[in-house]
C-alpha cells in the first residue's frame, strides 16, 4: 500500500525559498561529477563495479559549501551531489560496454570509436535517462514514500541535515583519499611493493591464490558489506580452485575451443582465460536475467503507476516542490535524440536499432528506479540490464539482416546508450528522493542532473581514450571485465561461434545457486573475475564485519562507527582512482617512474594489514560530540 503523504512536510518548505540552482552549486557540482566519474571508470575496468558517489558528493559539498565557502544553503548542497553524483552513473554505462570498440578496433575489426560517438552515447543515454524517469516521481518517490527506503537517497538527506558536521565528515574523506593516493603511487608508480600477490599451487595443478593488495579493492569490501564480498569469494573459489582443477586434471594433453594451445601446457591464468570467463560470463548473463524475471512483478506495478502519474501531471502545479519539467518539452526532446541515434553517422544504428533505445530504455529506466527504490544504487544490477539487452539486441539485428561490423557495433552501441540510460535513471530517482525530504525544487533538480550527465560525458571519452593508451584494456591492469563479456557474447552470436557449453555451464551453476537462496549476480561476478581481486575485497569485508559486532557499544555508536568507514572508504575509492588516471597519463607519455628498491612481497602484505588497521582505527576512533 502506498503511504499517504498529505501530512508529510520537507525541511524546507514549498513556499519557502532558498538560493539552489546557483553558479556556485553548479560549478562545484561539475567538478566533483568529473571527479568521480574519472575514478569510477577506473575501478569499473579494474573489478567489473562501480561504488555510488552520492554520499560522498553530500559530504564534500557539505565541506566547501558550509566551511569553506560559509554559504548556509541546504539546498544549494543538494544541488552539488546531484550533479556530483551524475559522473558515476555515466562512468557505468560507459565502461560496462564501449571498451568493447577499443578491443574490436585492435584485433583489426573495426575503426577506433571516435570522442564524439562516446560523447553521444553517455549524453542521449543519460539524458533518456533523466527524461525517463520523471513521470515515475509521483508514483516512486511522493506516494511511495515511507515504502520504498531509498537508502542513499535517505542517507544523503541526513549527511546533508547534520550540516554542523559537514566538516569532520569531509575530513574523512579528505583522509582516505590521500592515503589512497599516496598508497597507489607507492605500489603501482613507484613500485616499491607489488599490487598483486599471487601463488599458483603445483600440487594442486590448475589452482592459484593470492590477493590484490589496493585500497579500493577494501573500499569496495568495506561498502559492499562482508556478505556480498563473502558471496564474490566464494564464486572466485569456485573458478579458481575448483573447476579451472578439474579442467587441468582431465583436459591432459587436449585441445578444446576456444583455447589453441594443450590444457597441460597452460598456467591457470591460460586456463581462466581460455575457458572460465565464457562460464563466468553465462553466470552473470543468468544472474542478469533472473534479477529481471523476480522484480517482473514491481515492473508491472510501476509502469500502472507511471502511467497514473503522467495523467496527473498534465497540469502542472503551483506548489515549488511539486514542479518538473514539462512533458510536452520532454517528449520533444526524446523524439529529437531518437531521430539523432538513427540518422546521425557517428551512431552505427539503424531505424529499427533507435527503436530498440526507445523502447528497452524506457523499461529499464522504469525496472532501475524501482531497484534502487529497494536495494540502493551500488546494488543495482545495471550489468545485468546491460547482457540482456545486447543478446536480445544482437538476435535482433542478425534476424533482421544487420550483421557484420555494423552489427555488432550497433548491438554495443545500443547497449552502452540503454546501460548509461538505467544507470543514470537509477542515480536520478534517489536523487529526486533526496530533494523531496529537504524540499528542493524537482525541476531545478532534473535540470542539475542534465548538467552532470552533459559533463561527465565529455570527461570520460578522454578518460577512456587514456586508459587504452596506458595498459590497454583486457590486459592485468584494466582487464575491462564486463566490456570484455559483452564483447564475447555479440562475437559469439554474430559469428555462431560462442562455446555453448561453456556458457551453459554458467547458466545452470547460476541456476543452482539460485535455487539454493545464494545471489547470483555477486557470485557470478566472482566467478567472472581473477580471485585475487575477490580476495581484497573480502578484506574490506571483513573490516566492516567487525566493526558492526563490536560487544559493549551501542546501536548509535556503531552505526556512527559505520558512517565513518564509509567515508574513509569512499575516499580510497576515489584516491586510488584519481591517482590511477594520472599514472595512466604518465604511461602514456611514456614516463617511467619506477624505483628499484623494492620491499618485495611480505612487504606489500605488512603495508596492506597497516591499511586495514588505518580503516579499522578511523571506524572505532568515534569522537564524543
């Protein structure tokens, strides 16, 4: 049942007004969306997720605004995470999928995507996204409030209400990002220790173990929370020392598809490579599709109410906090991007491929608000969204005759636009959440939103474009995992190639798990990815374990002890990003900063437990106001 909000009142109310849509709230806005969507495209192609950016972006802004700048406007803080929080949304989209035409375009298949065909594809997509999203405010956000949590939504509302603490909280994440910073050019610039630790067995042949020792593999751990990361260990255990074994035990000497050299020859990254990233990738393609197939019910029901909302939206309201932009305008402006995707040379998209945008856009526009409403934006399985709609949009294509190159660019292309379309519809529901418990102005907002998405898609094609220079994608340092699944299965279905079996090992492993009340899409996902990456976020995990069943100290003390470390780590994430884009630049330009001296492995493990120790130390040091 919805909750009745005839009695609910915003913090600021409606006939109350503020300075919000400021040229200070903009500016700063459009530094962060950068910001963290630079350092979100870097974590996306390292371990295959993005953490939400909307806490932190509460919190910085909370820290130049209110400090720095002495500005007393909540809603002018509001304003900065909204268009802060639009980089990671895009920087999602983007990375699930378009590093895909990076790796075509180096076997020789295709040109390299151009900066304006990446431009185009985060813009149309974000902004499908925002436009999509506002006739679900009224039936998400005001008649649900009270049923749907909206975590990050709810939770920047609170970091944004305790605004006297607004400094302290920016300081920790001021902290963790330095450490972050100063930590990864440690490890990966100057190399004093090694990044990733590692030791294949050889008596158990085909298994290896070992750990990633990096600050945003324990931010991820540390956020994610120990269950999910218990749930990527336990897939990555399942790849790594179970079934890549039995491939080395009874492979022998043969040569199976798609690998070209005897499994007995071939070290267990050969054998991952080879064989359990096709079974890795029919995992997170079941996991994607079972998630859609349990919410089927919520889709329903959201678009009834959709469709209720726009009726009652036609006239607009003479109340601030009820205004969104005008329908009539927004229709226009879809109709112009859609006629954009399908005429415009830099889409290879035909008529029936701008459709396909139209049409699955809006449905995943509608399936992600709903999600985040539920599980919050760092859980919303936007990958998931993303496999189906490239292997529907691939069937598609190849029946209706576009095959070959513009085939398969166009599938991927329409994957990156409804990927970043889910995503940012996602990022803009919590958002407007935010807005509707302080009492911010719905238009101002989704116009905020617009600029984050316009921004940070101007960011991230040269993001991209420097990564690829630097290590190259698929390699050890950005192995762009879903990018590089997505590029599978389009190959694999274009060109009749994909090993189904392997695959369908995936899909009924997925289908075991399921049955057995296991997550899929976070097992699948460790499947998917080297353990050693599943190992350093378990590690954060871990951290938050402990910290949330401390004996002797109250709810409140622990929930503040956990608000702390998500700072801190939001602030490594960020760090570890930051400076990974500026060695990255330093790669590029062919400048080698490395040292020979060099602490070696034990080393690396000692500096990465006094990690560990400096988040646990920042989660426990609560200060007594």
């Amino acid at each position: 049942m919805s909750n009745k909000n005839n009695d609910f009142k915003p913090y600021i109310p409606a006939e109350r007004v503020v300075p919000e849509f400021t040229v200070t709230s903009i500016l700063i806005g459009i530094v962060l969306a950068i910001v963290f969507g630079a350092a979100n495209a870097y974590l996306g192609l390292r371990v295959g997720m993005t953490i939400s950016a909307s806490i932190p972006a509460a919190v910085l802004s909370m820290g130049i605004i209110r400090i720095i700048l002495r500005r007393d406007s909540i809603l002018e803080n509001n304003l900065v995470q909204t268009i802060g929080s639009a980089g990671e949304s895009v920087a999602a989209g983007a990375i699930f999928t378009l590093p895909a035409l990076f790796l075509w375009a180096k076997d020789g298949v295709i040109s390299m995507p151009s900066m304006i065909t990446i431009f185009l594809v985060a813009t149309f997509g974000g902004i499908l996204g925002v436009i999509f999203m506002i006739p679900l405010r009224q039936a998400l956000i005001v008649e649900e409030h009270g049923v749907l949590p909206f975590p990050e939504g709810t939770a920047c509302a609170e970091v944004l209400l305790a605004g006297e603490e607004g400094g302290s909280k920016a300081g920790t994440v001021f902290a963790g990002l330095g450490v972050a910073a100063i930590y990864k050019l440690a490890a990966d610039g100057f190399k004093f220790f090694p990044s990733e630790i590692g030791y294949d067995i050889q008596s158990y042949k085909g298994s290896s173990v070992g750990v990633q020792v990096l600050p945003a593999l324990v931010g991820v751990g540390y956020i994610c929370g120990p269950k999910i990361s218990s749930y990527l260990l336990a897939g990555g255990a399942l790849s790594w020392l179970v079934l890549m074994p039995m491939i080395a035990l009874f492979g022998g000497d043969a040569v199976i598809f798609p690998a070209t050299k005897a499994i007995s020859s071939m070290a267990p990254s050969d054998i991952w490579g080879s064989y359990i990233k096709y079974i890795g990738a029919g995992a997170v393609a079941t996991g994607g599709v079972l998630s859609l197939i349990k919410s089927f019910p919520l889709i329903i029901r959201t678009f009834k109410q959709a469709m209720g909302s726009m009726a009652k939206n036609r006239t607009s309201s003479s109340l601030r906090t009820e205004q969104d932009l005008p329908m009539s305008a927004l229709l226009v402006v879809m109709l112009v991007i859609a006629v954009a995707i399908w005429l415009l040379p830099a889409f290879p998209v035909t008529f029936i491929g701008a459709l396909i945008v139209v049409v699955f856009g809006f449905f995943f526009a509608t399936v992600s608000s709903r999600m985040v409403g539920l599980i919050g934006s760092s859980n919303n399985p936007v990958s998931g969204m993303a496999i189906a709609t490239i292997i529907i949009t691939t069937l598609i294509l190849k029946g209706t005759g576009t095959t070959g190159e513009l085939g398969m660019t166009g599938a991927i292309t329409i994957g990156g636009i409804i990927c970043v379309i889910a995503a940012i519809a996602g990022d803009c529901s919590q958002d407007l959440k935010t807005g509707f418990i302080l009492g911010a102005t719905p238009k101002k907002q989704q116009l905020a939103e617009m600029i984050g998405v316009i921004t940070s898609a101007a960011a991230i094609g040269p993001v991209l474009y420097l990564l690829d220079n630097a290590w190259g994608y698929g390699g050890e340092e950005i192995p762009a995992p879903q990018a590089t699944m997505m590029r599978m299965l389009v190959e694999g279905i274009m060109n009749a190639e994909l090993p189904w079996g392997l695959i369908l090992i995936g899909v009924f492993i997925a289908i075991a798990v399921e049955i057995v009340g296991v997550p899929v899409m976070p097992f699948a996902v460790g499947m998917y990815l080297p353990f050693s990456l599943s190992v350093g976020i378990m590690a954060g995990g871990i951290v938050r374990y402990f910290v949330e069943r401390r004996k002797n100290v109250s709810d409140d003390d622990i929930k503040e002890s956990v608000e702390r470390g998500t700072l801190y780590t939001s602030g490594l994430i960020a760090g570890e990003g930051l400076m990974g884009i500026a060695l990255a630049a330093l790669a590029a330009l062919n400048i080698n900063i490395g040292s020979s001296f060099n602490i070696g492995k034990i080393g690396g493990l000692v500096i990465f437990a006094l990690l560990l120790a400096s988040l646990a130390y920042v989660c426990v040091n609560t200060k007594k106001k």
